[in-house]
C-alpha cells in the first residue's frame, strides 16, 4: 500500500484508509467481533489511517478503534476522529471549552494523551468563517490535546473557506464519480496550500458497488433508509445527494466501465486516487472481504483516458443537474 504525505501536518498515510461510520450505526447492525475483523483486515492489507468521530454510535466506533489499537500497538495507524454533532447545530456551540471536553471524551474513548486528527464535523457555515473557532483549534495543538485539526465539509464554498485558514491540516469532502465539483476548485485550492484531502463517501454509499437494484430493501435504522431526503442530516451523505431511482440506473452504467479484473466499486476508488491533490480516499467495510477488497483498489492499473472520459460523461449527463450546483 502506497503512503502519501498528508498535507500540512507532514503525516504519511495510506492512499485507501478505513471510514468507520458503519461501525458505530446508522448502516445496519455490526457485531462487535465483525467490527475488529474489519479493523484487523484493514491493517493486514497495509491500511493505515483510521477515520472515525464521536457521533458514530455515540462513540462506539471510537471505543471499538480504542481496544483493536491496544490489542495491536504495533499496526502503526493515524486516527481520525470529528467533533461537534453531538449538540445542537448552533455556532455558539464551538467554543474553546466545548472543544476542550469533546477532545476529552474522545481520548478517553481511542485511549489516548493525544488526538492525531480532529477534525470539525460538517459544521454550520458560519464557523468556517469564525477567527475564535480556529484560535480555540490552535489552542487545543499548543495544549497538545491533539497533534493536528481539519475540517469535514458538505459543500465546495465550506472547503475552500477552510484552506484559507492556516492551520487547517486537511479537509475531508465527498468526492466519487456521482461527485465531480471538488474537482474544479477544491483540489487544486488544497494542493497549492498543502492542505490534505481525505474523500468520502467514495461509493455514494454503496450505489457505485453496482450491488443495489431499484428493489433492495436496507434496514429501519440505515440512514440509506431514513435520510434519503434529508430528514436526519445533511442529503449529501445519502448516496451522494442522488435520487436512488437514477443512482441505480447511473450505477449500472457505471459498472460496465469497470476494468477487467476490477469490481465497480474498485474502480470507483481508482478514479478517487487518480485525481490530484487526494491524500486518502475512506470507503467503509461491513466484513472482513470487503475490507481486503477495498485496500486492493490501491494495486490496481491506471484507468484509461476512454475510462476517464466515459466517468465525466455518465455524470455530465446522468448525475451533474441533480447535485453539481447543490454542493
């Protein structure tokens, strides 16, 4: 596995990390055992950056990183963890003393002095813009609480306000072929800053598997079921923001570009990684197979200009009316 330097901070991680989101809640139940298999699987296959955050599970996701990390201290991963959505969404919220406990709370969770990566967790706009949330953030390194602090976005305009911060180590943004508009200003924005990109939601949340027909039925507590328009968080997290009727259709598509030798959903991650100025792209894994599966997109071949250009096709036409101005 491949190790690219992420951004400011001067870390190095590996191109294909692990999202954890699904081991906490919100996709179906997760047997504590399935969920260190993950864990173990996806370091066995060179995997060594850990994104999590409080939410997940009320902490769980943390927790569970927190006892595979003492039970292998050897596996040398960077953790990531968010803050900031276990309140109100209101930018009173984001002070330096709320932070102070958060960041508590979850080093108590993973079971350390110091946090690697914390990261503002697709916060309201205006504490992008906050000159005291980034001084409270400053504060929280000089402390040593934690060693560096990024953001997560929901639109291109929340990225680019946070490169221009000085301190923010990376931005963490949905980007997949069903999500091209970081393309255009976020990426180059963030390499000339030497700020890192993590990319999320790689898969649009399973669409671009190509396992997922106009039927599949996904369970009451999958946010794939109850968050379809928004009702609980931001759409964008639920397959990208697509209608699930025309992400089906678009994924089968999709799925007929795929290289011999490589499934839909690896050829997804190979898309992400070919774009400049991506650090880590985070797909998650529900078993151990699917953990091995994603790491090995890493290895796979360069995709073909044809490819290339067939991927912007499909979402100029397919997918572009429906999320590009959204996000």
């Amino acid at each position: 596995m491949r190790q690219r330097v992420f951004g400011r901070s001067g870390q190095r991680v590996s191109e294909v990390g692990l999202g954890t989101w699904q081991l906490g809640a919100d996709w179906g139940e997760v047997r504590e055992d399935e969920a260190l298999a993950v864990l173990e699987a996806s370091v066995e296959s060179g995997v060594t950056f850990f994104d999590t955050a409080d939410v997940y599970g009320d902490g769980r996701s943390e927790r569970l990183i927190g006892r595979f990390l003492r039970e292998r201290p050897d596996a040398g991963v960077l953790v990531a963890t968010k803050m900031g959505r276990r309140v109100a969404q209101d930018p009173a919220q984001f002070t330096l003393d709320n932070f102070r406990a958060w960041t508590d709370r979850s080093r108590r969770n993973l079971g350390v002095d110091r946090l690697d990566l914390v990261q503002l967790h697709c916060p309201p706009t205006p504490v992008f813009s906050s000159d005291a949330v980034f001084d409270a953030l400053d504060t929280l390194v000089e402390e040593g609480r934690i060693a560096a602090y990024g953001v997560s976005v929901e639109t291109c305009a929340e990225a680019l306000t946070a490169i221009g911060r000085p301190g923010t180590a990376s931005v963490q943004i949905i980007l997949n072929p069903f999500r091209l508009k970081p393309l255009e200003e976020v990426l180059p924005a963030a390499d000339d800053a030497g700020v890192g990109i993590i990319a999320r939601v790689p898969l649009a949340s399973g669409l671009l598997s190509g396992r997922y027909t106009e039927h599949t039925v996904f369970p009451p507590d999958d946010h794939r079921t109850y968050n379809r328009q928004g009702e609980a968080f931001d759409q964008g997290e639920t397959f990208s923001g697509v209608d699930y009727a025309t992400g089906v259709a678009a994924a089968v598509e999709f799925a007929e570009l795929a290289p011999e030798g490589a499934t839909p959903a690896q050829t997804a991650l190979r898309w992400i990684l070919q774009q400049p100025g991506v650090s880590t792209v985070i797909p998650g894994a529900r078993d151990r197979d699917q953990a091995h599966a994603n790491a090995a997109a890493a290895a796979l071949p360069a995709l073909r200009d044809e490819t290339l250009d067939a991927i912007r096709d499909l979402y100029d036409h397919r997918i572009r009316p429906l999320v590009h101005d959204r996000w």
